[in-house]
C-alpha cells in the first residue's frame, strides 16, 4: 500500500517568499540563468516561453532526497542543466519553457529506512502545474 502525500500547499507561486518553517533556508531569488524560482510550498505557476524555470527541493525529516525530477512534457517543458552544485540534502534541477501548454514537473521521496529495519511503504509526491502562454 502506498500512501502519497501532498507536496504542495499553496495555489500559486509567490517566487521569492521566506519559507514559513524555522530554519528552513530557501534562496530568495533563482539562480542566474533563471527566471523563476519554483520550491516544494508552490503549487501553480505561469511563465512565458523561453522563461527558465529552477526548482530548489529540500530533503524533508524522515524521507528520502527528492528524485526522479522531470516534466510530463517535454515538448512544454524541457529539463536544462542548471550548473548548479546542491547543498547536502537539496535537490535541483531546471526547466526551460519551450511552448505555449500545460506541464507538470514532479519528483518523489520515499521513507528513509535503516538498512535491515522494517520500512513503512509510502511515498511523499511533489507536483507543479506550469502553465506556458
């Protein structure tokens, strides 16, 4: 059985704001190169075409490093390389918006286990809806 949980919690992007949680450190700004900064508290954003787009995971207690990071459609949103060298327990990646459309980049995070201990089976879902005009 597995159990996704919401990695989102708000209906649109307020790129730049402080992180809500204490000790949380989450950059201010994307990074050059980039246009707009996208974390794990944005649910919906719009760019223009040719817009590029970061996204700053941090690793949350108790799971995994975020993985498997990518657009559902690549022909919207297409993966860039950022440059970009993460802090332990960061996850970064990058988008360019190719064409006007609707993607969603993803990526998930499983239970961090001990090796030979029982691990609970559920998985933490993170999602942005990027609409392109």
């Amino acid at each position: 059985m597995v159990l996704a949980l919401a990695g989102c919690t708000r209906a649109s992007c307020e790129c730049g704001a402080a992180p809500s949680s204490p000790g949380a450190v989450v950059p201010v700004n994307p990074a050059a190169g980039f246009d707009v900064l996208v974390t794990d508290r944005d649910q919906d954003v719009t760019v223009k075409a040719g817009q590029r787009i970061e996204v700053y995971l941090r690793q949350r207690g108790g799971l995994t490093m975020w993985t498997g990071l990518r657009s559902d459609d690549e022909s919207v949103l297409a993966p860039v390389p950022t440059g970009i060298t993460a802090a332990r327990g960061v996850t970064i990646g990058g988008f360019e918006a190719v064409a006007p459309g609707t993607a969603s980049i993803t990526a998930y995070a499983t239970a961090a286990c001990s090796p030979g201990q029982a691990c609970p089976m559920f998985a933490a879902l993170f999602s942005v809806k990027v609409t392109v005009v």
